[in-house]
C-alpha cells in the first residue's frame, strides 16, 4: 500500500481522535482511555499507509486482518474505522451505551471492519496466528496484523502462540506490542518485568525491531520492514506512552480504566487536551 503522505494533516488528524476518543470515553462514563491513546500513530500508520483494506467490503477475501489483542482499546479502533469509512462516524458517540454498535471491547459480530472480537486477554495472538496459518494454506497474500499490551504479555497464552508463529514460519504476521510499561495494578516493572523483552521473542524465533510509537517516519518505516521479513513472523516492539496527550492521566497506571462521575471531571479531562476547536461527529 502506497500513498502520500503528509505529516501535518496526520498530527492534526491524531489530535482530533485523541479528543474524541476522550470525548467518547467521558460521555460513556467511563473507559480505557491510556491503552487507547497510546496507540493513535500506530493505528493512524497502519489504516493509512500499511493495510489493504476495502470500506466498501469489509469482509473482502483479500484484506489484510487485524486483531486488536488489547481490546479494552477498542475506542481507537472504532474512531480509525469511522474515518476511514466503514461505518458512520455517529456512531462513535454511542460507546457502551444502550443499544450501541459499538461496546467497549472491540466486537466483531456489530461492527464492520473488525476482524476479531477481543478483551480476553492473551488470545489475541492465537486468533492471529490461526488467521496467518489459514491464509498460508490457502496460498492468500494478506498480512495479518496484531497489537497486544504489555500487561497482556504476562498471559502464558501468548508465549504459546510464539512458538506456534516461528514453527510455522508465518511470515505473513507483524505483531506490535504496546510498550508503555503501565497496566492495571501499576508499572509492568512492578507487576512482573517483561525483560528483556526484545530477547524473548527473537529466543522464540521471531524476528525482532524496536520504534518510537509516537514517531511517524519510525513507524512507517519500522512497519514496512516487518512486513517484508520472510522465513518468520515478526514483532515490533512499540515504545510508546501511556494516555498519551492527556495531561490528566498521561503515563500513569491511573489511566488504564478511568471514571467520570459528573460534569466537572467531564470538563477537566477535555479541557486539558492540545486541541479543543474539534467538531465532534455525532
């Protein structure tokens, strides 16, 4: 996938989904906020300048997957859909509301365009690497993405479906671990130290990079070369920052889950992002 690429319109674009990812999150009540605003670039990279895919037919054959592992960051997801037209953009100020198309984990079965519904975490990369094995077997060119937590990778699963990805020499699989060293109950260092970590995979047999996750030549380029790698499935570990652009809550473990109880916790959330002309689609 090859498309020009303008750095200023992407950083804009970026602020406005961070503010309405916030929006959708406060208006809901409450919601993941740090795991989803962490991985706006990589979200924006891949729908933009690394996947093939089609909003016209979002079930079309030849399209490259994606499984969001961490899918208590559904709200990215469904804002990086929206834009790109799979389905209209008001629904998006519905999360988790009565009746809604769009739950707070990413559900395959209401929305369109996503390719596997996820929030068990540690089966992400599972359901990916059945994906890639399928697509190899039936001798289909996509790729097959997969972006999982650094909390989540404390979960024995996924070490499980390391082994299955390299025996398999599935080299039509990226996946992209979150790095932003917070999950629920505190730092990943605290909670269980995921290092070395880029040791780990390679040990597994993958083949293994590194990226700024908030850098966007880093990430196209970094991206582009995992796609390339042949012979094995690749990671790229992502270093990014957790809620990043809310001050509120940015790199802290507070911001996996947060609450908003009235309107002036509403206000101190929104009112304290970069960005604040956004003319909300819904």
């Amino acid at each position: 996938m090859s498309v020009k690429f303008d750095q200023c319109e992407a950083e804009r674009m970026a602020a406005e989904w961070r503010y309405i990812i916030t929006d959708m999150i406060c208006r809901a009540g409450s919601g993941h906020i740090g795991g989803a605003l962490s991985i706006v670039e990589i979200l924006h990279t891949l729908y933009y300048r690394i996947m093939n895919t089609d909003p016209e037919n979002p079930a079309w054959a030849g399209r490259d997957r994606l499984v969001l592992s961490k899918g208590h960051a559904a709200p990215v997801l469904y804002v990086a859909l929206a834009y790109k037209g799979f389905f209209p953009a008001a629904w998006l100020g519905t999360l988790n509301a009565d009746g809604t198309k769009l739950p707070s984990h990413a559900d395959a079965r209401s929305v369109p365009g996503i390719d596997a519904t996820t929030g068990s975490l540690g089966q992400g990369l599972s359901v990916a690497c059945g994906m890639a094995k399928a697509a190899k077997i039936n001798g289909a060119a996509n790729s097959v993405f997969c972006i999982i937590g650094d909390g989540e990778s404390n979960e024995g699963q996924n070490w499980e479906a390391a082994m299955f990805a390299a025996h398999n020499k599935l080299d039509n699989l990226v996946a992209i671990t979150d790095y932003n060293k917070f999950q629920i109950d505190g730092s990943t260092d605290e909670v269980l130290s995921l290092e070395p970590l880029t040791d780990k995979w390679r040990a597994f047999g993958w083949e293994v990079f590194e990226m700024n996750g908030h850098d966007w030549a880093d990430i196209y380029t970094t991206l582009s070369k995992a796609k390339a790698v042949k012979g094995k499935p690749a990671m790229v570990i992502a270093h990014t920052i957790k809620a990043k652009g809310c001050p509120v809550v940015e790199n802290t473990a507070g911001s996996h889950n947060i609450r908003i109880p009235d309107r002036a916790s509403y206000d101190r959330y929104l009112g304290s992002l970069a960005v604040q002309d956004v003319k909300l689609p819904y």
